[in-house]
C-alpha cells in the first residue's frame, strides 16, 4: 500500500484575508501606534519617578514607598505594553483595560 503524500499547505498572501480579518489587523495597528506613544510616555514618567526618588533617598535617606510602587505598576505596564506589540497577546493595556496588576 502506497502512502500519500500530505498535500503541501497553501499560505494566503498577505490582505487576502476576510474583510473583517483585515480590518481587525487595521485596527491593532492603531492600536499598536496609540500604544508606542503612550510607551514614551511612560518611560519619560519612569525617569521623572526615578529622579525624584533618587533626590527622596538623598534628602530623606529612605526610599519613597508610594514612588516605589508606582514604579512596579509602571514595570507591569510597560510590560503589558511589550507583549501586545510583539503580538504575544491579544490583550490590550491600559488605558483600554483597568490599571494596576494582571488579576490571577
């Protein structure tokens, strides 16, 4: 008994999807685009935090606790961010979801 071949996938060109799939890929594209600017945003608030905890630490000799951890959401964040521009997730960050950690 002879066996078949598998018969060789046929890879779609590229917009030849459905209206819908297309639009949807349109749309995660503005998505990524608003999300690449607020990701500068959020390094520049990032630095800003650093710098003034830093002067905190110098003045105040102890670290700022509500600094410190606005700088663990902004990590979370910038994180979240990174995995839905790479296309890790489909899950968008804030502001189009809540603020603050993922729930588990």
């Amino acid at each position: 008994m002879a066996k078949q071949a598998a018969e060789p996938q046929v890879l779609e060109e590229p917009g030849t999807g459905t209206e819908d799939e297309d639009q949807n890929i349109w749309m995660r594209g503005l998505f990524m685009i608003i999300l690449a600017i607020l990701f500068g945003l959020g390094e520049t608030v990032l630095a800003i935090g650093a710098v003034i905890q830093f002067i905190w630490m110098l003045v105040k000799g102890e670290k700022n606790q509500p600094i410190a951890d606005f700088g663990e959401e902004m990590a979370d964040w910038l994180a979240r961010v990174a995995r839905f521009q790479t296309g890790s997730t489909e899950e968008k960050p804030f502001p189009f979801t809540k603020w603050g950690p993922e729930e588990a």
